[in-house]
C-alpha cells in the first residue's frame, strides 16, 4: 500500500475481504481493478460480478471471459479484458475478440512480447496493458517502447523505478 503505484490490479482475495482490502486501497487514494476470476467465493457469473460493481465499487473490473466484457460494458464499468497468448492461432483469436467486444483496454500475457503488444494496438486500436514475466527495467522499456500504456507485475522492484 505504501509503493509509489496509482493504480492496484488485485489478483487475491475472497467473500469475506474483499470489502476490507477495498476500503484499504481507497483510503491510499489509489484506483482499484479487480480481477474478478481470482477472487474466491465469488460466482464468476453475472451474479457475482454484479454484487461486486454493486457492493465493492472498483474502478474497474478485469475478466478473461468474454460474457463477463460484454455485461461490463452494458453495466458502464471500465473492462480491462485480460488475454493469455500461447502462440499465432491464440493471437489471431484475441484480435478476433478485441474487434468483437471493445473492452476499455486489454491486458497482455506475457507481457514481454514487444512485437505482439504492436500488432495488436496497430490492428484494434485499444490500449495494451503489457502484464507477466515482467521483471526488470528493460522489460518495462521494451513494453512500453513497443506502444503499451502501462505495466503490470507483482515484481516488487519494478514498482520503484
């Protein structure tokens, strides 16, 4: 809570506190995503995330599952659309996708893949968020350089520099 960063993609938590980790990142005055396959006793349906837009109030939601984007999206919340690339055919596939939904922004694993986040921003025009393996200054330059918008790694260092 006391690093340098604005913004808190929570990857962690359950049922019973999720309320509390929220009022923890508010009262730092930092914006909070919340990756809502991760957190625990939660349906990841449209029940679940709708209590938690409802009850938790974040910044935004990030989902792997396209149901989850499109009733982001019908709700007014922010959608970070989190894409896991293995190989060509799962890059073709997620461009396919980004075109389909126009989730607010996308978040890109691995996230040292320079080419890939600069063929995904030339051909969907959506904000890239360059995410895993990330894990010294050149990968945050190397990601950032290729056209990314931001970073996103759980290597404490690199929130300092």
């Amino acid at each position: 809570m006391e690093c340098p960063t604005e913004i808190i993609f929570l990857l962690t938590g359950n049922i019973f506190n999720l309320k509390e980790i929220s009022q923890k990142v508010r009262s730092k005055n930092k914006g909070l995503y919340i990756h809502i396959e991760s957190i625990d006793g939660f349906s990841k349906d449209t029940w679940g995330l709708e209590y938690i837009v409802k009850n938790i109030y974040p910044d935004g939601i990030i989902t792997e599952k396209n149901n989850l984007v499109k009733l982001c999206k019908d709700m007014g919340v922010f959608t970070i659309q989190r894409m896991l690339i293995h190989d060509s055919i799962g890059l073709e596939n997620s461009i396919h996708s980004i075109r389909n939904l126009r989730p607010s922004a996308i978040e890109i694993l691995p996230g040292i893949m320079p080419k890939v986040i600069n063929r995904i921003i030339q051909e969907t025009k959506i904000s890239v968020i360059a995410s895993g393996l990330i894990t010294d200054k050149d990968d945050v330059i190397s990601s950032l350089d290729a056209g990314s918008t931001a970073i996103s790694t759980s290597c404490k260092d690199i929130w300092y520099i």
